[in-house]
C-alpha cells in the first residue's frame, strides 16, 4: 500500500483550489446580506442555515488542504504560506457568518416550533438551531460577536507558537542508543528510548528531554498561560462561569462529569499504586524511577512488526464488528486515507481528521513496535467514526463533539488488546501483553485524570485573580505526581517540567476526555465481546448519529452514563483484575 496520504482526493490541483476559494466568496456575499433579516420570515433562516452548511463544506475543505500540507513539512515556507492563508480564511468566515448565532436568539422557542410548522425543511437545521437557543445567555449581540471573530487566529496564535518552538526549534541532539550507535532524539522516538531495557539508555533520554524543556521553562511557562489568561477571559465575557464551564458546555459535558471523574480516581488512587509497586517487583529494582515505568521487563526482545502484520492483526481484532466495519477499514489502506512514516519536519504524534465529501485522513508516525500499532488502530476508530458520520448527516450535524469522539478509537484499541492477548500461548508474552494493557490504562485514565487536575486547578488560581509563574506551574505539577504515582516510586525532580510537552493544554479541557472516553469504551467493547443482544448495530448506530443528540444522550444509548460513577468504576475493576493477573503470572515465572 502507498504510505502516504493523497492530497489530490480535496484538490486536484492549485486551479480546484481556487475556484472553490471563489465559491466561498460567493457564499459569503450571499449570506452576508442576510444580516439583520435572518430572522424576518422561515424562507430567510432557512436560507441563511442552508448557506452556513454549504460555507462549512466548502471551507472543512480548504481548511484541511492547507493543514494537512503543513503538517507533512512544518518548515516548508510554501505550506506555511498555505496554512496562513486558510487560517486567514477561515478567520474571514468566522467573521462573516458571526451574525447567524446572535440574530437566532432572537427567536422564541415558539417562534421556532411555528416556522418548523410552516417550512419542512428547515427541519434539517432543527439540532443546531434549538442548540443555539439553548445557549442563549453565551452569545453576545451581533457586534461584539463580530469583534471577537477578529479575533480567532490572533487566539490560536499562541498553539501555533507552541507547536513552532517544540516541533521545528527545541532540538534534542544525539544519544548514543543500547547497541552503542548514535541516535537523534525526537519527541517521536522519545518513548522509544523509555522503553529500553538499559537503564542508562532510558536515563539519559529522560534527562536530556528535560533539561532541554527546563532550559525553555519561563518561555512556555508564559506562552501556556498567555493561553490560559485569554481562554478564562473569553469565557467571562460570555458569560461563562469559568473557562471550565465553558469547554464543557461546547463538549456538552457537565461539571458533574468532571468532577464524579476526579473524585472517582482519588478515591480509588490505590489501585494505581499497586500497579507502580506491582512494576518495581517486576524490574526488580530497589529504586523505582519515572524513567523506568515505561519499560516492559517481559519483552523477551524488541519486536519489530511491519505494516502488514499489523494490518492482519488489526483486521482480525475487529472483525467482531462485522463485515460493513472491516470493509470502511479496508478503505482507508486501499485510498490512501494514512500518512504513515515519520519524516523529517514532520508533524509529530498521530491525529485523525474527518474531511466532509472526501473522506477522512490520518497523520501517523508508524515506528514499526507495538504502540504503533495500538495507535494506527486508535486513529483509524476515529476515521471510521467519521466515516460514518459524514455518510449520514449533513455537515453541521456530522461534526460530533470531541466528548464522543474518543470513544470509537479507544474501543478499537481494547478490541485489539483484547485479541492480542487472548491468543497469546506463551506465559512470559502474555504477561508483556498484560503490562502493555495495564500501562495503557494508566497513561489514558489515570494519566489524563492527572492532565485534567492540572489543567482545574491552575485555570481556578487564575479566575480568582492569583498570578502564577512557571515555578508555579512546575510545583503543581510535581504534587499531582506525588499523589498519582504514591510513595514506592523516586520522584525525579525534572518531572516539574513534562507539562510543557503536552500540546493538549493549549486545546482547554482537552484531556479528561480520554479519560471519560476509555470509561465509555470499556463498557462498550465489554459488551461487545460478551455479544449481548444487538448492541454491535446499537453501537454502530450511535457512530452514524453524529452531534444530533447531545453527547450525554448518545453514550446512553449505549448504556453508558458519565455522571455516574460507574463507568469509572469499571475501569478501575477492571485495572485492578489484571494487576492481579500479571502479580499471578509474574509468581508463575518465579
């Protein structure tokens, strides 16, 4: 299969590219002289909606090209140029179509009812538009919604410095790797190093990561809470009762989540220490650090598995989603949905990105081990997700919100462990694959629980007028270690500094939900793989709904609900089963 993406399924050419530039401007015109008389009559709104839908289509489109060729080179000055004339774009839609939210409001609900009654189509828009008047109180007149769409890439500058300085500038040199050859640290192969078994190799990664994060530590400190100080303001001048509020409203989460979610995890923190005790037994250490808890001591030997193999093995984990699931996923090797190899410049990570009337595209950094392929089997739960999505709903209902979206992949992710280990014969290997999925627990709920205390906790010294310093940042950080990883563990002081080498805090709020998400996906791929009674096509069913019920709403469906304990509870029985499982395995091999 062809490894890279094909670009040419948006555009192509540089002509397509701008003619539906042209198309949009023409868009834009059209619906611009709907301002102030959105609401007038049903054939206005539903003129007005019917063009912001073929904006956003137009747009995901020229959007996307731009972003997508960034990402590929980041220091490539012609994609730059690309991706700052999108964004450019983009900020000009945003402007021109910030009228539409205001001028709803002023409807009544009954007004509403009455123009549904009176226009049938119309009723395509229904979920957005009762969505905007539910959040009446957080939109602002036409002006100021206008001033503050101005405003959008001067608010999305402080990601893109971020991501400028640690992808193309923070530079890491070289270290000489276990089989004695140097070798060019990167965020990418970071992990790498972490996970080998010299203990010298995974120290010196470490301390060269963050001494180089520590020597930028002021730098990010105020970039992250320039952020901080614009996303708290924003969210104030919208009548938010916090920037938390905020993200969660546009999750269509609540407070109850977040904090049944914390509360949860700290009553439980125990479990979490068992597994870091469990570790050390495991290495046999006297000191356990940090930089020692990636490593897997099971790992008879460093396995390389090619594409294809990882193919056959993602293939086989979900065929028990049956044959419309493996066929979409046959799609996305077969038409170049993945950009798979890591290259120079090169985005790093790994993210999925639905494209509206194409199809979606995955960016990976595919290093031929085992979380590669646990990772390209979690993007393509993404891909698949908003496969089906873009397939049944118009665009403004096909974008689901990032609440949901973390369920799909992570169940995808569960289904392969699952496999992985259940076919596994050998005693010393299926206690690597045991570790592997318990790590993989930790790092997704606990580790992001931990993200998501981080990110309460500074945004709440800053809303009550306190002023923080990245000296600050690194104290809070370290105690929420303290308490994550409990007391049979060294600390490693240069742990203050791995909050600047999370992109997802630049993203508010991002990161409780894979945490809230891994809770969904257990209770979703555990039914699954009991085979209850039609909950695959329940499951399958919920994927194709997009954003039409609200987020809560949808995971009922599959008889998840977030505020409640109980998901959370699942995982941690579940993290708990399989320490006991691998404290068994590792008595066997005694």
């Amino acid at each position: 299969m062809e490894s890279k993406w094909n670009l040419k399924d948006i555009f192509k050419n540089e002509n397509e590219f701008s003619t539906t530039k042209n198309q949009l401007e023409i868009k834009l015109n059209e619906i611009s002289k709907l301002k102030g008389k959105l609401i007038e009559n049903v054939d206005n709104l539903n003129e007005g909606y019917k063009l912001y839908e073929e904006i956003n289509a137009l747009l995901e489109k020229i959007y996307s090209y731009g972003m997508l060729n960034y990402h590929l080179n980041m220091v490539n000055q012609a994609s730059i140029k690309l991706f700052k004339e999108v964004q450019n774009i983009n900020t000009k839609v945003n402007e021109t179509t910030s009228f539409l939210s205001p001028e709803t409001t002023n409807l009544t609900k009954e007004d509403f009812k009455m123009f549904l009654n009176q226009k049938v189509e119309l009723g395509k828009y229904k979920r957005i538009i009762e969505n905007i008047l539910d959040k009446k109180e957080h939109i602002l007149p036409n002006e100021q919604e206008e001033l503050l769409s101005n405003f959008d890439e001067t608010f999305s500058s402080t990601r893109n410095i971020y991501d400028t300085l640690v992808n193309t500038e923070l530079k890491f040199g070289e270290l000489i790797d276990e089989n004695g050859k140097k070798q060019i640290l990167t965020s990418t192969n970071y992990i790498i190093f972490l996970n080998s078994k010299n203990r010298a190799t995974r120290k010196k990664a470490f301390d060269i990561m963050y001494v180089k994060y520590g020597s930028l530590n002021n730098t990010i400190g105020e970039i992250l809470l320039s952020k901080i100080k614009q996303t708290a303001t924003l969210a104030k001048v919208k009548n938010y009762k916090s920037a938390l509020h905020s993200a969660l409203e546009k999750d269509e989460s609540s407070q109850k989540v977040y904090d049944t979610l914390i509360e949860t995890i700290t009553q439980n923190i125990n479990v979490n220490h068992d597994f870091i005790n469990l570790k050390k037994k495991a290495l046999k250490l006297d000191e356990l650090h940090l930089y020692d808890i990636f490593f897997n001591p099971f790992n008879m030997q460093e396995k390389t598995i090619q594409l294809p193999e990882a193919k056959e093995m993602i293939f086989n984990a979900l065929s028990i989603l049956g044959d419309d699931y493996i066929k979409i996923l046959q799609k996305a090797f077969t038409e170049n949905w993945i950009d798979l190899l890591p290259s120079e410049n090169k985005r790093s990570g790994a993210y999925s990105m639905g494209v509206y009337g194409v199809h979606p595209f995955i960016l990976a950094n595919f290093v031929k081990n085992e979380n590669s392929v646990s990772t390209l089997a979690h993007e393509l739960g993404h891909s698949i997700h908003s496969y089906f999505s873009n397939s049944n709903q118009n665009i403004l209902d096909s974008n689901y919100t990032i609440m949901v979206a973390e369920v799909a992949s992570t169940v995808n992710e569960l289904l392969l462990i699952d496999y992985k280990i259940n076919h596994e014969q050998d005693i010393k290997r299926k206690a690597s694959l045991i570790f592997d999925f318990l790590e993989m627990l930790r790092s997704t709920f606990f580790r992001q629980s931990m993200f998501a205390e981080f990110e309460k906790e500074i945004y709440n010294k800053i809303e009550v007028g306190q002023f923080l310093s990245s000296e600050d940042l690194n104290s809070i950080y370290f105690k929420l270690n303290k308490k994550y990883f409990g007391d049979k563990i060294i600390l490693d002081e240069k742990i203050s500094f791995e909050w600047e080498r999370i992109p997802h805090f630049y993203t508010p709020f991002y990161v409780y939900k894979y945490s809230t998400g891994i809770s969904a996906a257990v209770t979703i791929a555990s039914n699954i793989l009991k085979d209850k009674n039609g909950y695959k096509e329940k499951y399958i069913n919920m994927l194709k709904l997009g954003r039409t019920k609200k987020s809560l709403d949808l995971l009922k469906i599959v008889d998840v609900d977030l505020e409640s304990n109980k998901p959370y509870l699942e995982v941690i029985n579940l993290y708990s089963e399989n320490v006991k499982k691998l404290e068994y395995l590792i008595n066997e091999m005694l």
